[in-house]
C-alpha cells in the first residue's frame, strides 16, 4: 500500500493480490531456506521437497506476471525483487542439475540468470544505501559465471568477470567492507577457469573458437557387433571430469518457448546421465558417508565410479606385512575430524596414518563393480587391490611423476585428467602448442575418432586382458575414458620428455601391453598425429628400441 492509503481504500480483489502474493513470497523463502537442512546425498530424501518449492516459485512467478500493475502500485513491488525471484529460480534448476546430472536444467537456468541481466532487474540497487542488497546482486553475478563455465559460454564468462570486477570495485568503495579480500579471491578463481585449457583453437580470423567436451551422439566408437556387456549387479579438474561424465546439454522449451516469457520447466527429456557426488576436500567421514550412500543407491546392472584427485599420502614406516593400508593413499581432510576438540595425531610410526583414503577403505565398496580413477602424486598406491568379491574392478592411474615442463602447467590442471576430458587438448598441450588453428583441430579430431575405434577393437579383441575392462565397456562413458587411457599411456610412452616408468599411467588390473599401450598400429596413429600438428620431433620413431 502507498501514500496516504489506508487499507479499507484498496478494492477488495485488490487487497487479495496483495494477501495471495505477500502468502506465497513467504511461502518461497521458507521452503528455499529448508533446503541447506536436506542431506546431499540419497534422493528420496530431496525430491518432494524440491518439487514442493519448485511448484510454489513456479505459482509466484506467473502470479507475479500476471498481476504486475496491482503488486506495483499497492505492494510496491521492485525490479530487485523480481530478479530475486529469477534468481532463486535460476538456483533451483542449477541445484536440480547437481542432483540429478541432467545437463538440460543448466540451460534452464542460464535463461532466468541471463533475463535477469537482460531485463536489468538489478539496475537500481547500485542507487539504494544497503549494502545487503549489492552483495545479492554479486552472488547473482558469481552463480551466473558458474552456469555460463559449465556451458562453454566464454565469451559472455569474459563480459561478466568484467561486470563483476567493476559491482565489487564500486561495492568496496560505497561501503567500506570487510569482505573485499573474498570477493577479489572470487575473481581470481573464475580468472583460473577461463584461462586453464594451455591450448586454445583459432578461427582464420585469430578468434578463440570454444570446444566442448562432453559426449555427443557418433562420438563414441561403437562396440563389436554381438559383444553382450552386463554388469553383474562421479577444482579445474572436478570440473573436467564432471563434463567427461556428461551429454552435450539439450535445449528444453525454457529455450523455443515465445520470445520475451520465461516460464519454469521442470520436466527435462529424460537421457542417461551417470549421477555425481562432488566433493571439495571432504573429511573421510564425509567421503565414506557419500560413498555409502551412492553404493547403497546403486541400480542393478550399474557401477559406482570414483574419482579422486587429492595429494598423495605416503607410507612412514616400513612394515614386514605388506596389506592394503600400507600403500598411503590420498589426503582427506583434517578440519573437522575431531576427537574432543583436538585432531587426533597419530601415536607412532606403526600406526597408519589417519587423514588417508587408504586402497583397504574402498574394498566393502567391491561387492559392487567398482571403476576408480586416481589422479596423484601416490596413484600407484592402488594398484593394491585383491578382488575379494568376483565383481568387476578398473582402477586408472596417473603418472606420479611429470617432467619439469609438465609440472610448470600443474596450475591449469593435471595432464592425466586433462588427457581423460580432451586427448586433443592434452597432446597438444603435451607438444608445447599455445594454439591450433581450426582447420587442423578438425582435422585431428576426425583422425582421432579412427584412433578411437582402432583402440577399442585392441581392448575387445585381446585374448589375454582382464574381463573386467571387457564388462565395463558396454557403458559409453566408461568405454570412452578407457579408450582415452589407453592414447594417454601410449602417447606419454612415446613423448622423449617420459623417459620415467613412474611418468606412465598405470591400472589394475594391467592392460596387456604388445596390444593396447604399446601396440604397434597405435604408436603408428601417435605418430601420424604428431606428424599432422607438425610434433614428430618430440617422439621416439622406433619407440621399442628406445626401451
């Protein structure tokens, strides 16, 4: 109600608006507030709630657009909160996203964040003393780039880092604030995932021309014809790993719907996205509490995928019982593993070491089939592994130790995991190129798909390799990552700067060498590559003399 009005002036139906909108603004925020209390993981647990708030902000949203002239004269209602609304819209699809794994939510998401922008929602808050305010209009900001990275959308990542730096210069200055620092921290972050690919591909015009590497259709060599598979029974580099376990995004009717409306869509066409857990630096209670939870929520005929990329946990001491907690392992987080408010040390050198996901941790996990992708410093530590239940388990494993060369680019992100998300962009980088002109690209991509097909015949048509990669391999993801293992080794078996064993990648079980690694026709493929990006000076010719 404004002016002088008294609410006995405002027609009834008027009044009602007020009272139906004010009802369901509460009504959003509570339910959106409920959401940081729902576990992470099980999905029981989350998906009537969400579909509960979703249904509620999809009802305040059209409500809001339909009775605008009402709410802006008697409400008072402003642009800000409209684009609060988009916002949290914007939230709830992206959130759905990481639940679900189903990419088409992000583009959801991308169209209430970008019509918030569009529509300058947020325009008059810059005008208005409360620094509450600004700081929504910054988060808005930051969850925008995020969608935008995950989508490819460089160009309009670059555009608003820019908007972004000049809302918390002009933020910094008005009010004076004590979380400058963390904002800048933001920038610096987003500035690391826009330059991380060391590689980039250029237009005849030196533009950036910006690829994608998530599964598309035709992309993946299909398997022999007859082959049946069946199984018996998911940082820069989290980052990558998440789009090598994911389609190519389709657009849902968010994206054909008439120009001008944005309307809540909350039914994706349904495709097969493997469903991801991330986590940043967890406690091992909070790793073995996920993993749980994704082995007991695994469907039959399914396999738990694990990925870790952590710094390498070494063994102290030297036991004459070599078991599966004598390896090391990867670094778990101390923080809040506590025991009566202190870190517990450990009391002797016998003693394992605490903050570790020890080989021996993931074994309850291998009465399932178990596919493991280590990426560090102590990968090999995995290869101690006992199959103790007969189901089928893959671990890849990353060099554990690079040449300096490799080691300075450590920053853009590991070249193992760079090989598994992009092989192109890894070879290239590998070759020292800065740029690859678009031509080419195409060209070595198309060459690659060939390699690709070559490599998975090898692996079907072994006589002597482990049924286990045979009876991942009818998954595509999972075929796909084997088959970029298996260029990863060979190329970085050929390259003259890996003269170390412990600079191959490894896996258990091992993969035969003569037909998958060191393969004759593959070294061959390498060279052609190499040849075709003008390299072949930086890899052995007769690679079997060189050993």
């Amino acid at each position: 109600m404004t002016g002088a009005e008294t609410e006995d002036d405002i027609p009834l139906g008027e009044r009602k608006t007020v009272t139906d909108f004010c009802y369901l603004l509460d009504k959003s925020k509570q339910l959106f507030n409920g959401l940081r209390d729902l576990p992470q993981y099980g999905h029981k647990q989350w998906q009537s709630y969400f579909g509960r708030t979703f249904d509620v902000y999809t009802k305040l949203w059209k409500f809001q657009q339909q009775h605008r002239q009402v709410l802006d004269s008697r409400y008072g209602l402003k642009r800000w909160q409209i684009g609060e609304v988009a916002s949290k819209i914007g939230q709830l699809y992206y959130h759905y996203y990481l639940r679900t794994s189903e990419t088409s939510y992000l583009n959801e998401a991308f169209s209430f964040y970008s019509a918030i922008r569009q529509r300058s929602y947020y325009f008059q808050v810059n005008k208005e003393d409360r620094p509450e305010l600004v700081v929504k209009k910054l988060r808005y900001y930051a969850r925008y780039i995020v969608v935008c990275l995950l989508l490819n959308k460089m160009d309009l990542v670059k555009v608003l880092v820019k908007e972004l730096s000049e809302e918390i210069e002009d933020y910094t200055q008005r009010f004076n604030t004590e979380d400058q620092l963390e904002w800048n921290l933001v920038l610096q972050e987003v500035a690391a995932f826009v330059e991380a690919d060391p590689v980039v591909v250029l237009n005849d015009n030196n533009s950036v021309v910006v690829t994608s590497n998530r599964l598309q259709e035709g992309t993946v060599p299909p398997l022999e014809q007859g082959m049946v598979v069946k199984f018996s029974e998911l940082t820069i580099d989290m980052f990558r790993m998440l789009q090598a376990l994911e389609r190519e995004p389709v657009n849902l009717a968010t994206q054909t719907s008439k120009q001008g409306t944005l309307e809540p869509n909350e039914k994706p066409a349904k495709r097969e996205n493997p469903h991801k857990y991330l986590l940043y630096k967890p406690t091992f209670s909070q790793l073995f509490t996920f993993l749980s939870a994704s082995f007991k929520e695994l469907p039959a005929n399914s396999v738990l995928l694990v990925y870790l990329s952590a710094t390498g946990v070494f063994p102290t001491g030297h036991s004459d019982y070599e078991g599966p907690y004598d390896f090391g392992g990867v670094l778990t987080n101390t923080n809040r593993d506590v025991v009566n408010g202190e870190t517990v040390q450990k009391r002797n050198q016998a003693q394992k070491e605490m903050h570790c996901l020890h080989p021996g941790d993931l074994f309850p996990f291998t009465r399932k089939p178990l596919f493991v992708i280590v990426d560090s410093s102590n990968s090999t530590a995995y290869k101690n592994f006992t199959n103790l239940f007969g189901q089928p388990l893959v671990c890849l494993l990353s060099p554990t130790v690079y040449p300096k060369s490799v080691q300075d680019q450590s920053q853009r992100g590991s070249l193992f995991t760079l090989f598994l998300y992009s092989p192109l962009l890894a070879f290239s980088s590998v070759c020292g190129l800065s740029n690859v002109r678009r031509g080419l690209w195409e060209r070595a991509q198309e060459f690659l798909c060939k390699v690709y097909r070559d490599i998975g015949q090898m692996i079907t048509r072994s006589r002597t390799i482990d049924q286990a990669f045979l009876q991942f391999f009818g998954d595509e993801f999972l075929r796909l990552l084997l088959i970029r293992f298996v260029f990863c080794s060979a190329a970085l078996r050929l390259h003259k700067l890996f003269r170390e064993s412990r600079s191959f990648p490894e896996s258990y079980p091992e993969l035969p060498k003569q037909d998958t690694v060191e393969s004759g026709l593959l070294q061959k493929h390498i060279l052609e590559l190499a040849t075709m990006l003008d390299v072949q000076s930086l890899f052995w010719d007769d690679s079997l003399e060189a050993y």
